[in-house]
C-alpha cells in the first residue's frame, strides 16, 4: 500500500552502485528483478561490467512481459550529477538514496514529489560522500543495515503501491494467474 495513496508514475531508474561481478552476482541480479517487479523502468549498473545481469533481465521480460530496460553505467557520479540539473528535458531529475543514515522512509516519502524523472540508488561497496550530497532524499529503511533488495522493494511498494500488472507487463510469452491453491500460468506463445 503506498503511504501517498495512488500516484501517477514518474519515469523511474534505478542505480546500481559498485556493482562486484563475482560477489555481488545474485543480489544484483534480484535486484534488477525487484526493481522491474515493483514498478521501475530501467536498471542502470554501476561498477564493474557484467553482461549476464543484464542477460537475466532481458530474459526475464521478455518471458513476463514488460518494458524493462538495463544498461550499464561507466561513470555513475557523471549521470548523477548531469541528472541532478537536467533529467533530458532540461529540467532537474529527483535523486533518492536509500541508506540506513537516511530520514525514515514513512516521514521521506510524502516529501518526494512525483512529477519529475527519479532515479533511485542503492549501494553495495562504500558509497562516496558525494551520493549523499546529489541526493534530493537520503532516505533509510529503519536504520540497520540490511539487504539492498529489501531496502529497495519496502521503499518501492510504501512510495509507488500495487502495480498494474495487466498493463505494465503486457507482451510477454507467459502469464502467472494468481491462484490460492496453486500454479497457474498460461504460455501465450501457444495460444
Ligand atoms: N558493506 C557495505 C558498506 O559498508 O557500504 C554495505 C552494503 S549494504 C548491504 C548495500 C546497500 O543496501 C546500501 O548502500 C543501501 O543502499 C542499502 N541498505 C542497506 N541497509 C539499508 C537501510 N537500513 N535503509 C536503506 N537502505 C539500506
């Protein structure tokens, strides 16, 4: 349930800090996965270069549907700083952090507006002091430190709120019917 109550979604990116191919494998691939599941549109990944995150992603919805994006991001400070003056219409972009340093995420989410493009990042080695500057919101998930994933999936769901599956993941070859007893999926490739 989103703490704002139903808003009309702004272009959402979602910045992968620091990305370590070997260590950071799973994690990151969730949290592509959780960033498109929970209203995102794109992925940007940050750190070192890594084709097989961005493989599952695609993977993934073209199988489920959707227009997810992902690419990879060779100088994160750079867009950062580009997005925080000029979103590509030549207005600001809204930069959110998520740190457990941050303004609890029930009193920060009322605060951010939702009419401009908004990109949201997450950390996962050190995140440089400057992040914490760009930030328009430095924003934590109870201060304990914890998973990126969660951090980003509770932000995600009290700020944007249930997802309209029907419309956002239209176009992909299956389809999960929510069912209580059971699995339900419909392959549309053989419709
Ligand atoms: N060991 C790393 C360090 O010292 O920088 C911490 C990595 S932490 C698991 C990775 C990211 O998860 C953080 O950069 C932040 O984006 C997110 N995170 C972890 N706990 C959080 C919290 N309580 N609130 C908001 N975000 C959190």
């Amino acid at each position: 349930m989103s703490l704002v109550g139903p808003i009309q979604l702004p272009h959402l990116s979602v910045l992968r800090l620091g990305h370590r191919r070997e260590r950071d494998k799973r994690i990151t691939s969730h949290l592509g996965l959780t960033a498109r599941a929970f209203g995102a549109d794109e992925v940007l990944l940050a750190g070192e270069v890594d084709s097989s995150a961005l493989e599952t992603w695609n993977s993934v919805s073209a199988r489920f549907g959707g227009k997810f994006t992902s690419r990879h991001e060779d100088k994160p400070l750079s867009w950062l700083r580009q997005f925080a003056k000029d979103a590509g219409d030549g207005e600001p972009g809204v930069i959110v952090h998520l740190t457990m340093y941050g303004e609890p995420w029930r009193e920060a989410i009322p605060k951010i507006s939702t009419d401009r493009p908004t990109v949201v990042i997450v950390g996962g080695t050190k995140v440089p002091g400057e992040v914490y500057r760009l930030a328009n919101h430095n924003i934590s998930v109870g201060n304990q430190p914890h998973s990126e994933v969660a951090a980003l999936a509770i932000f995600l769901e009290s700020w944007v709120g249930p997802i309209d599956d029907e419309n956002r993941f239209s176009g992909g070859e299956i389809k999960v019917i929510p069912n209580a007893e059971g699995k339900r999926v419909i392959n549309l490739e053989e419709e």
